[in-house]
C-alpha cells in the first residue's frame, strides 16, 4: 500500500498548526480590545439627558459641594440623584424662564419626575456602596474623574472589575484626606506614597479583605 | 384515544413453556406478554408513545418544534454575550419624603396580626436592586414570640406589597 499522504502535507500539517494557534490567539487579542474599548465601556461617551445638566458650571463656576445635589453619598449605598425640588431650590429664583430648564419646571408643576440615563452603571452583580468610599478617603475624582471639567457628564474610567481590583490592591495611591474626599485638581494635596500608607493606617483600611470576592459581589 | 382496546387474549402457555426449556436461553423478561411475544406487547414496544397519549393532530411536527424551541433560546441566552450594557434610567423624588435616605432601608414601628391578637413590630423597607422600587423587605418583632413571626414574616411581606405600586 502506498502512503496516504505525500510529503508536502508535512509541511501542510505544521502550517496548519502553527495557523490554528495564531488564529485563537487574535481571537483572544480582538475580543480583549473590544471589551476595554469605548464602544464597550462607553468611556467618554456623552448620553442623552433630559436637561443638559453642566457640571462644570455648578461645580467649578459656582462653587457647589457635590453633596448639595448629591444628598445621600455619605449615608448610602446610592450616592443620590437630586428631586426636582433641589433644581428648584435655586431655578424658580435665578434662569426661571430658561427654555432648557423647561422639563424641570414641567416635572415640577406635574410631579413627574425626571428621568436621567446612567451614565456611571455598575453590572447588577456587583455591589457598590458609595458611603464606605467617602468614609475612608476614596475622591469623587478617582472614579468619577475631573467633573468640575465636564460640560456634559461622561465617564471617564471604564469601572471595569480590573479598574476596582487595581485600587482595592493597592489604596494609598487614591487616598486623600476625608475633608479633600469632594474637591478636584489643584485643590487636593499631593501625597506621598508614605503618607498614603499612613492614610490606610489611620482610617483602618483592610487591604488583605479588599480583593476577597464578596466584597463585591455578595 | 382514537383506538379502541384490542382484548387481551390468552397466553399461550404452551409456547412459553417451549421457549423456556429450550437449551441456552439465557435471555430476560420482564412480563409473560413479552415472553410469548404477544401482538399487544409488539405494538406496545414499537410505538414511540402509549395508547393512551394524546395524539400530536398538527402537521407542524413536534421534534421539528422541539428544534426550533431549542434554537431560539440558545439565542436567547445569547444576548448575554452583548459587549454593551443595556441603558438604565435613574428616576428620582420630585419632592423627596422625609427620612427617606435613596439606597438606604427605612425602618419604622407597626403591627402585625399573628392569631388574631395585634402584634408590635419592627418594618423594614428596601429598595428592591434594579428598579430601586421601595417594598416590604421584612418584619421583625418589637417583642415577644419572635419564631412563629419570623416563620410567618413572609407571607406578611407579601400581603404588605401592593402589587400595583
């Protein structure tokens, strides 16, 4: 009986293999590049909101605490979306016939409320509790970035479990001081990386739990 | 249901008789009927479904639906795979109620019946994870009995929601 396969297939076979492997390879590599990309994590994308609420005008023009809105941030799991009676607070006073304001005073006159798209949405399998965060010196600017910046809201970290992990290992590059926790930029005090580890210290930081799966996900 | 019952005859001892003594049968049964190879047990073994199935009367045949089931929700649980997460709206107060702290369970003091007689307890209302509606996550008792409220707290819960909210 004559070979079944003529030797050229040798090289063939090695070829294919080599092929194979490649293939599953820049499967891997593509898959990986589109999960961290922005059509993914939608970094920086600017959503559709009911009213184009500037963050750059209420923060750095005007000074406001983030709390001012944001009410629960320190007590709560949910940082707080404000009603509309904290909008109205000021605007039935001051841009009380803007026409941009308009579906806050609608909201207002009729009760319903506004409804404003996510921008910062964690998977529903993940548990995040805002409160802990201020509590041990964690900036709004670490996740949220520069928002005295931003005209319009957008995320600027892709809070992607790999962004968490890299904080949760190693927290004193994040730490700030608890009255610097809602300021931006120029504004908070540059630490050192002992200074940081003197903050983990002093606000009883237990880096050892933080990477354990239920602090997350329970 | 359409068939009617073909009465059963009886067996044919005899046969059986024969094929049992024959040498090196070392085959197995499981009922006379089948031993003495009887017409009810033949068709018995032969049809796919028992007599008394309901017959599937659509020309759309049922393994094909079967297959065009299966398909579609293997699709289905594809969509899990999307690369973007679905978009979600944040719906808050127009006039914020007091003591309501957004993501935070409120507590207050009511009562229960439990036998008739009214028992005082602790309430608890959540935000229920998506929707971040608030409902009745549970009840505790102020005092007195807690094991007989605890295994009826359910079911109080339940009563408490109103399904429309």
């Amino acid at each position: 009986m004559g070979q079944l396969f003529h030797p050229a297939s040798n090289a063939f076979s090695r070829a294919s293999i080599i092929a194979g492997i490649l293939l599953v390879g820049v499967a891997l590599w593509v898959w990986a590049v589109v999960y961290r990309s922005p059509y993914s994590t939608e970094v920086n994308v600017v959503r559709h909101q009911p009213v184009p609420f500037s963050h750059e005008h209420h923060v750095a023009g005007l000074g406001l605490d983030c709390r001012y809105c944001h009410l629960s941030v320190e007590k709560s799991a949910f940082a707080g979306i404000p009603p509309t009676q904290v909008c109205m607070g000021c605007h039935s006073q001051i841009w009380k016939t803007s026409p941009m304001l308009e579906p806050v005073r609608a909201s207002y006159r009729s009760g319903k409320p506004l409804e404003w798209t996510r921008v910062h949405d964690l998977p529903d399998f993940v548990y995040f509790n805002h409160s802990i965060h201020i509590a041990k010196g964690v900036g709004c600017e670490s996740c949220h970035g520069r928002v005295d910046q931003m005209p319009l809201m957008r995320k600027v970290k892709t809070l992607q479990m790999e962004f968490c992990l890299d904080c949760h290992r190693e927290p004193q590059d994040q730490l700030r001081e608890r009255d610097e926790v809602f300021r931006f930029g120029d504004q908070v005090k540059k630490l050192t990386p002992d200074q940081g580890q003197e903050l983990v210290q002093a606000y009883h930081v237990n880096v050892r739990q933080l990477t354990d799966c239920f602090v997350c996900h329970r | 249901m359409s068939e009617t019952k073909t009465p059963s005859r009886p067996l044919d001892l005899d046969a059986i008789r024969a094929r049992l003594s024959s040498a090196g049968n070392d085959e197995y049964w499981r009922s006379l009927e089948q031993l003495a190879e009887a017409p009810e047990f033949l068709e018995f073994l032969h049809r796919e479904f028992p007599r008394q199935a309901a017959d599937w009367d659509d020309t759309f045949g049922r393994r094909h639906f079967l297959k065009l089931m299966g398909a579609s929700l293997s699709l289905a649980g594809a969509t899990g795979c999307l690369l973007r997460q679905p978009e979600e709206k944040i719906v808050p107060y127009v006039r914020q109620p007091e003591r309501i702290v957004p993501g935070d369970e409120l507590y207050y003091a009511t009562a229960t019946t439990l036998d008739g007689y009214a028992q005082a307890c602790w309430s608890k209302a959540g935000w229920a994870g998506r929707s971040r509606s608030r409902a009745i996550r549970s009840i505790r008792p102020a005092w007195g009995r807690p094991t007989l409220l605890a295994r009826r707290r359910s079911c109080h819960c339940t009563i408490l929601i109103d399904p429309r909210r």
